[in-house]
C-alpha cells in the first residue's frame, strides 16, 4: 500500500513511465569483446564506495602533520570497525585504478576511440590523470615514512620536467620541500578538488556513452550479435559483476588489513628497499635504465621528458589514428597499443620482482 502511494506521489510529479520508454529504448551491441563494456560500470561502482568510505574516515582525520598519522592509528585501533572501512578505502582505491587501466587498455587494442568518439576517449584519459593523482595525494595523508619518501620522490620527479617542472613541484610542495603545507595541500586536493573533477568529467564522460553509445570494434562490424536491452539483460550482468567486485573488495579487506609504517621523519633517511605502488612501478623501472648524465644533460631530465613524450603520444591516438576513424584496419596502432601493454605489465611485475 505504502509504495503504491509513494509510486503514485511521484507519478503525478516525473513521468517514470516516460523514464522506462527511454530505459526498453536503449540497446547494447553483442559481440565477442562485449566483456569489456563492464570495465567501465565497474570503476564508476568502485568510486562510489571510494566517496562512501572516504566520507566516513574524512571525519576522523586530522590533517596536521603533528596528528595526522596518530589520527590513521586511532581510526584502525580506537574506532568500531575503523581497521575495516580504512581497508576498504586502500583496497578500494587499488581496485579503482586496476580497473581503470584495464578499461582504458581495452578501449585502446579495440580502437572505441575512433571518430566521434575521440572526447570520450579524452575525458577518459583526465580520469585516469585525476585518479592516479588521488590514489598518491591519498597515500600521502597516511603521513608515515614511506608515504613521505614516495611524495618527495615523486613531486620531485615532476620537477625534472623542462621549463614547466620546478613551478610544478613547487605548486604541489607548497614550498621547496615536502612539508605541513604539502599535507594541507594534498589534502584539500583529495578531499574537494579531485571529487569535484571526477564528477564532472565522469558526468560528461557517461553522457558522451550515452550520446554515441557503446562502440563496437572494427572487426565485428560483420560478427555482430543481436543487440541486448540494456534493461534488464545488460544491467543484471553489471550488477554480477559489481557483486562479484566488491566480494573481492571486502574479502582483500578482511585478509589483508591496510598497514601502517612509522610516523614521518623528515630528517631521517629513505628506507631500504622503497617502492611506490603498483600503479606507479612502470615509470619506477623506466628511470632506472636512463643512466645518471647522458652526455652534457641530465639522465632524469630526459627520462621524464621520454615518459611525457610517450603519454602524450597515447593522448592524441584518437587524432593520429586515420585508419581507424575511416573504419579501417589499422594494424599499426594494434602493434603500438600491444607493445603499452606489454612494456607496461613487464615493468610493473619487474618492479615486484626487484
């Protein structure tokens, strides 16, 4: 009765018969690489509970460099359930951005980002940017010795871009060095500024699907499948996948609680044996192959300049990738976007096996 009248109320406000035309409307192609479209359903629910468990410990922390690590111990060792929620909030995090890259490398080997289709391919690449940059800016707030050797590594790695680098790393430090100011900074950039991005650009980015709908890759243009109803046949197996996801989510949290080193000391040295996280390995492997002096410049210098070069390369795929816009094979691009992927995954489980 209740949710007769309820159901009533808002039918005569909101056509929600015009909302399920619009829902049995929408269609989703069906072909061998379908798997795929989930990729993307599945980091948009996993950044959901990032904000949800984000929210909760945001009110527990303390953003000070004098408490802000006791405030990580209080909320794993003091507050019901605290070790669990920050758990989430770390494996969340690395599940985000694991799903996100498989996203993107999905799009990039199938080519879903060939005309009209290269602002999607854009706004997607700003995520990536956007949640790279919160996955670091939220380690750091941890604000324990590791965390504070990656930052300081890490911005100033940024410092060795040329002509842009050094106000970069002092835009991010807030000064000369890694100090309370970088913790105010890096805070206020995870808390207000990288949420209010990523709904922006998430809203645009799922707009954009729903302008140009799912793309179907070259070589199933003529091996399509009869297209699914998004509702419910394709939004039942979203929900398969975001159950079977934050199954995993909870389970990591459960067997592997987030750690916690020791409080930051800005005067004591690196420890031994450091590495960032897993999604920062590659470009961790890769300055390792460029020598420190390469003739009269410097070895960093060049190796940022390669990696941006190499970046910016990926960004403008869309641009450069004629073949693929014209609906035609385009085989150099699948040789480019194969070669990512592997270099990317080798250095990655290199910097493990390091």
């Amino acid at each position: 009765m209740i949710s007769r009248r309820l159901e009533g109320w808002i039918g005569e406000r909101y056509d929600i018969e015009g909302l399920r035309r619009i829902l049995r409307a929408k269609y989703v192609p069906s072909h061998r690489f379908e798997a795929s479209y989930f990729t993307g359903g599945l980091t948009l629910f996993l950044l959901v509970i990032q904000f949800l468990t984000g929210m909760g410990l945001a009110l527990y922390y303390i953003p000070h460099s004098e408490y802000a690590h006791k405030s990580i111990v209080d909320i794993m060792t003091k507050l019901n359930m605290g070790w669990f929620f920050r758990s989430l909030h770390h494996w969340g995090a690395q599940l985000t951005i694991a799903s996100l890259f498989i996203h993107f490398f999905a799009n990039l080997l199938l080519k879903a980002y060939r005309k009209p289709r290269e602002l999607l391919w854009v706004t997607g690449f700003i995520m990536i940017a956007v949640l790279v940059f919160f996955g670091l800016s939220g380690y750091f707030l941890i604000w324990d010795q590791r965390a504070f050797t990656a930052v300081r590594v890490a911005t100033g790695g940024a410092g060795s871009l040329p002509l842009i680098g050094g106000p970069i790393k002092i835009f991010l430090r807030g000064g000369i060095d890694v100090t309370q100011e970088t913790l105010t900074r890096f805070y206020a950039f995870h808390v207000s500024v990288l949420p209010m991005i990523s709904l922006i650009i998430i809203g645009l980015h799922v707009l954009l699907v729903q302008v140009h709908g799912m793309s179907v890759p070259i070589s199933q243009k003529d091996r399509e499948g009869r297209p699914q109803p998004f509702f419910p046949n394709v939004f039942y197996k979203d929900l398969i996948v975001w159950l079977l996801g934050i199954g995993v989510l909870v389970t990591l949290a459960v067997i592997f609680p987030a750690a916690i080193g020791m409080k930051a000391d800005p005067m004591a040295p690196a420890p031994e044996n450091i590495k960032p996280e897993w999604y920062f390995l590659f470009l961790f492997q890769t300055l390792k192959l460029f020598p420190g002096r390469i003739s009269v410049f410097n070895g960093e210098t060049i190796a940022i300049t390669v990696i941006s070069l190499a970046v910016l390369f990926v960004f403008l795929v869309p641009f450069l990738d004629k073949r693929s816009s014209a609906g035609k094979p385009s085989p150099v691009f699948t040789y480019i976007a194969v070669s990512y992927l592997v270099y990317f995954v080798a250095m990655t489980v290199i910097g493990f096996l390091d």
